[in-house]
C-alpha cells in the first residue's frame, strides 16, 4: 500500500533557529515529490517539486532535500520566522498506465515561538 | 489573481440534507480536484476532473457527486448528508494532471449535526 509518513507529527521552536522535517514514502512507481505549506484555515501552498533525479530544491528559506534510493525527503527551514507557523505537508506522485496519483502525509505542525 | 475560489466558507447541515460546494478557478487550467482533510488524516481525494467533460473517482466518492460545469468550475454535492461527511473540503486545480503544482481553494468547512 502507498504511504507517506511524516515525523515529527508536531514540533516547536524558537523564532530564529532552524528546524528540519522529514518524510519517509513507500510509492511505487514514484514519479515526483512536493512539499506544501498549509496555514490553518487555508488551503495548502506549494513550496517545493523535486523528481527522481533532483537531489535538493530550495525556495527562500526552504531548502527540501530528496534521496529516492532510501525514499526520503526532508524539508530544512532556515532563521525560522512566526509566520512558518503552520502545517508541513509531503505529498508524493504516483505515475501508472498513464494517470497519476497522489499520496499525502499527514503533515507536521510546527509552531515558531517568540 | 483571484485563483481557486470556493463557496461557501462555511456550512452546517442536519442529517439528510443536500448541498453543493463550489468552485472555481481563473487560471485556464484543465484538470480540478476534490479533496476532503479530516483530523489526523492526509487530504483524500474525493471526486478529479482531468479535462472538461471527464470526472472520476477518487479514493473516497461514496456519498457525493460532481460536475465539470465548464473548464472553470467544478462542483462536489452532497445528497444526503451523513455526519460522517463532516470534514473540510478543498478544491484544487492544475493544468495537467498532476506534473504541475496545484493550486487550492481556502476550503469550505462542513459540519452535519
């Protein structure tokens, strides 16, 4: 069965430090990996896409790293700020017969303190 | 740039009810989606539209239907509510199946007392 799971399931830390999540995924046949930012009460927002053969992806302060040989990602957030305060979510793409699908972790909730 | 707009915000229904939720997108994409994100749970897909014209199920369709009304909108109804449908419910768009980022809606929260 395709899952993706996230760790840790929540976390918090302080304004200005760093902080790295991870997702580990059994998706076979894995075409692409996506992180979203998703703030409470909002729909997700992309932040992240890497395929099989990207290695690291950064966005600003974001930096999602990919190894497809162990099937794991991470996601670095760098200097983090109060507004990284949301939920984290990895989603992987399976591809077959010509349609895809996607597999969503349950996402991390980070909390950024003062 | 409004993107994926959908209506309402928020809803409560009783046990039996039907309603539709929907959406819309400005972006000239092709394909939309469905989702509902329920607590300690990944968004699920409900209900896709790869192109205008097409739909097909998802992960969990039991208990809705959709509609591709024309390439911009795309609407989920619920015709009898049951409580377990209480959940938050977004809509996405992309312009082709799934190599591309999508783009979500704020969402619409449901609940059915």
């Amino acid at each position: 069965k395709n899952q993706v799971e996230q760790s840790p399931q929540s976390l918090i830390i302080l304004e200005g430090k760093n902080c790295t999540l991870q997702c580990n995924y059994t998706v076979s046949p894995f075409s692409n990996l996506r992180w979203y930012k998703q703030d409470t009460g909002r729909g997700p927002v992309s932040l992240t896409i890497m395929t099989f053969s990207e290695n690291t992806k950064s966005n600003g302060r974001y930096t999602a790293t990919l190894d497809a040989d162990t099937k794991q990602s991470s996601l670095h957030i760098t200097a983090s700020q109060l507004s990284d305060s949301a939920s984290y979510i990895c989603v992987v793409t399976v591809s077959g017969a010509g349609s895809y699908q996607l597999t969503f972790g349950k996402g991390t909730k980070l909390s950024v303190i003062p | 740039n409004a993107g994926v707009t959908q209506t309402p915000k928020f809803q409560v229904l009783k046990t039996g009810q039907s309603m539709t939720l929907q959406c819309a997108q400005d972006m000239n994409h092709n394909s939309m989606y469905w989702y509902r994100q329920d607590p300690g749970m990944g968004l699920r897909l409900i209900y896709y539209s790869a192109s205008e014209g097409t739909t097909d199920k998802g992960e969990v369709p039991n208990g809705y239907n959709v509609s591709r009304l024309n390439k911009r909108e795309f609407s989920l109804r619920l015709e009898s509510a049951a409580p377990s449908q209480t959940s938050v419910y977004f809509c996405a768009s992309n312009m082709r199946q799934t190599l591309f980022g999508y783009t979500f809606g704020s969402g619409t929260r449901l609940t059915v007392v």
